[in-house]
C-alpha cells in the first residue's frame, strides 16, 4: 500500500506558529506538501491583486497574492 499524500495549507502565512510542527508530525503519515501565503492574509475574502508568484520555502510553498487570485 502506498503512503497518503497529505496537503496542508492556512490562511495565517507559511511562518505562522505550528504549520512546521503540522509538517513535521505529518510526515510520519505521509508525503506533506504545505501550500500557504507569504503572508497572513486571514480576513481579505475577495480581495484581488491580479498576480501570483510562487516562492520555495523549506517545507512548501509559499504564495505572494491573495486568496481570490
């Protein structure tokens, strides 16, 4: 049987508190990909800046833009 891919992301940012312990207790599951914003954007619903760019972090991904992008 194969190991589940498991994706974790939030909207407090990819340096928010417990996303790399999330990160790190997951991966005896499975294979982890974090997915998350550069920054916390809890709260901006639709908002829109019309550009995304994606940023290797240690343990994912990192999003520059908004959730609407």
């Amino acid at each position: 049987m194969t190991d589940p891919r498991i994706l974790v992301t939030n909207d407090d940012g990819i340096d928010a508190p417990g996303i790399a312990s999330l990160y790190e207790e997951l991966t005896a599951l499975g294979e982890v990909t974090v997915v998350a914003p550069v920054d916390n954007q809890s709260g901006v619903g639709r908002t829109r800046n019309g550009t995304v760019t994606v940023r290797d972090h240690p343990w994912g991904c990192a999003l520059a833009g908004t959730p609407a992008d």
